[in-house]
C-alpha cells in the first residue's frame, strides 16, 4: 500500500491561484474526488501526480516529494480526458512503447497488454491509430497505459466517461479489486451514481477549496443537515396525513418527497402513515445522497456568479 498525503497545498498557474491550504491523506481504497467544473480537480489531479508543483505546501508519496524523488513519481500513474500517447502510432504499439519505459519483461508485458486491451474494450482495436480514434476511445487508450504497470496509486479522471454499461461494471469490478489488494485509486467523476456506488469515500471540492469528505450518506448529513430523502406512493391523502404528523414534504406528480433524519426515523414515518389508513405502494429514496451534495453546490456557484 502506498500513501499519498497533501500538505497544506495551495496551487495554480501563473500567480493564480486555483487550490487553497488543501490537506489531504489517501491510502487503499477508492476516493472520490467531488465537484462541479471550475472546483480544481484538474489541478489536483497534476499536483497529486507531481506534473504542477505547488506554489505553498507539500506532496507526498510514501514520505516522498514526487516533485524531487523520481522513485515516488514512479509509484503514480495518471489518465486524464487526454491519453498523450502518439497519435501516428497504433494501440498496441503505444502500450509496447510504455510496456518498455516501465521495465516490463517483453513476453508477460504482452500478457498485460492482452489483459488490459480486454478489460476496456479495445481488443478490436489494437492495430488502429491513435490519432484515428474517437474521443472516448482515445480516453480507454489512456487508461490502458495508466493499467499498465499496475502502479500502487492511479488518479483516473473522469474514466467511466464515454464507456459502454458493460464496460463500466467490468472496470468498476476492476477498480474494486485493485483497491482490496492494497492500491490507493483517486477518482473525479460526474457519474454520480457509480461515485455512490462503488466510492469508499468521496471528497468534495469547491472554488479550490474542501467543504467536506466522508462516506456519501454521512457526507450528505454533514452538508446538508438530513441523511434521507424518500420517495412515497400511497393510497389516500398522503399530504394531508404528512401535516398531521409534521413532516415537511415535496409533492410531485404521483408521489410526495419527505425529508426525515436518519433510517429509524423513516421506519416510524411509514408505520405512522399505514396507522393513519395510508396503503403504502412504494417507499425509496429520492435519489442518493451525492446528488443533493453536488446539486447543492451548483446552486451556490449558480448564485455566487450571479452577485
């Protein structure tokens, strides 16, 4: 297992500053790193990878400053939106270039070409040029060579954009098992419901700065002050019955939306409602709970670029 840690950084481009006093410590697992576009995720993506060094603050890796140490910058591989592989050469033959830069024995190197042209779809592809490829085809080139060397921490950005379903579930099942064998995987991601769903813990970042970390329903709670939002259909006055009992609610089209703050007390709310002559036909949560996080913060940078 490899530990990143970020010190007090503060980071950005030409004077300008994009990441403020961030304090981070990642160690195996997938970390979610949370915000809307404009929050510095990129930025933190490059700093993390040892690309930008910080204008205050420190990186570390295994204790190690990747800005300095070329043993702790070997220990990181980074895919971004853009693979950087040579657009005139094939597939295959980046990854065999690749294969070569990180010291891989050529017959099992072309064992893990095999293995991770498979696993993101790209087998039938081999033998085309880069430069051919589609944007999203191009950014599973860039993940296969991030897969490569099967490097102890990976900073994925964005890597589930532009895959097939099959192929996500196949690459989160691989992400997963990475993380139990001890790497430390550091995701960005819009694709909110597969942060909620295979996240170990998310990291939201906004304007540069962190406003929060944690599990995704904890997250939520210490955000947004409730932990669940549930969807109900019934038979029956629902919101009428819902003012009796003091709930707060949100009418919609078949259904009400209440707001309750933790699960003991949704199990009263709903053995109150079948007391009080409700046929209960359906009881789910409103949405997970990183869609009010990131909701929320849209509103805020909505309302901020407004004034």
């Amino acid at each position: 297992m490899a530990k990143l840690e970020v010190l007090n950084v503060s980071a950005g481009y030409r004077g300008r500053l994009v990441l403020r006093d961030v304090n981070l410590e990642y160690g195996a697992g997938i970390h979610v790193l949370l915000g809307p576009n404009g929050a510095g995720k990129t930025t933190a993506f490059r700093v993390l990878a040892g690309i930008l060094e910080p204008f205050e603050g420190t990186v570390l890796v295994e204790g190690a400053d990747p800005n300095t140490h070329t043993d702790a910058k070997s220990l990181i591989a980074l895919a971004t939106h853009r693979s950087a592989l040579a657009p005139r050469l094939s597939v295959v033959d980046n990854l065999r270039y690749w294969a070569r830069i990180l010291g891989l024995p050529p017959g099992p190197s072309e064992e893990r070409i095999a293995e991770v042209l498979d696993l993101l779809g790209l087998t039938d592809l081999a033998d085309r040029r880069i430069g051919s490829l589609s944007r999203g085809q191009n950014q599973r080139a860039g993940l296969a060579k991030a897969f490569l060397g099967q490097p102890p921490i990976l900073l994925l950005d964005e890597p589930m954009s532009g895959l097939d379903p099959s192929t996500t579930e196949q690459l989160a099942g691989y992400l997963r098992n990475l993380a139990d064998q001890g790497h430390t995987v550091v995701v960005s991601t819009h694709a909110l419901a597969d942060a909620y769903r295979f996240a170990d813990d998310v990291t939201v970042l906004q304007e540069g700065r962190i406003v929060g970390r944690g599990e995704p329903a904890a997250l939520r709670t210490a955000l947004l002050g409730s932990a669940y939002r549930l969807r109900i259909r019934g038979s029956g006055d629902v919101p009428a019955v819902l003012d009796r009992l003091g709930h707060r609610y949100e009418e919609q089209r078949d259904a009400v939306v209440v707001e309750v703050s933790d699960e003991g007390v949704a199990e009263t709310l709903v053995a109150d409602l079948v007391r009080e002559g409700i046929g209960i036909r359906e009881v789910v949560p409103a949405r997970n709970p990183l869609e009010d996080v990131y909701q929320q913060l849209q509103r805020e940078g909505t309302s901020r670029d407004a004034t």
